[in-house]
C-alpha cells in the first residue's frame, strides 16, 4: 500500500521531537529518571521504526538525508546505551 508523500514526511517529522527528548534524557546522566531508561530506550526503537516504515513513501533524495537521521539516532542510542552499562 503506498501512501502520499507528504502524509509519509509529516508522520516521520512528527517523530523527531520524541526521539531527540529521549536520547537528550540518556545522554545527560544528571536529568535521567534511571528507572525510566528502558522505557525510553523502548520508545526511541519504536518511533525510529515507524520513521523507518515511512522512507519508501517520501522519495529518494529525501529518504536520503532522512537516513543519515536514522543512523545518527541508532548511533547516539548505542552509545547512550553503553555508558549506563558502565555505570
């Protein structure tokens, strides 16, 4: 099922905010709620997921630069993530 470009760029922009808030949550260590870390871990897999769900629909020099996000975001999360493994 195809969907209208700018529908498919609306609910992937739309994303963005979620994912950034929660990736500044873990990064910082002295604004994280630790007992809420999995949680968010869980929801930026998430809203990354449906970001990744709507590339096909926004055409190719877009999905481009919106890759690069994508992979920035997984980046940030793994080594978020392995910092409070340190810990």
């Amino acid at each position: 099922m195809t969907r209208p470009r700018k529908a498919a760029l609306d609910s992937l922009i739309a994303q963005i905010g979620a994912v950034e808030k929660h990736l500044h949550k873990l990064e910082n260590r002295s604004s994280a709620d630790w007992q809420n870390v999995k949680l968010w871990v869980r929801e930026i897999r998430d809203k990354v997921r449906i970001m990744e769900s709507q590339l096909p629909h926004i055409g190719r020099k877009t999905r481009a630069e919106y890759e690069v996000l994508i992979r920035s975001f997984y980046d940030r999360l793994h080594r978020a993530s392995a910092e409070k493994e340190e810990v």
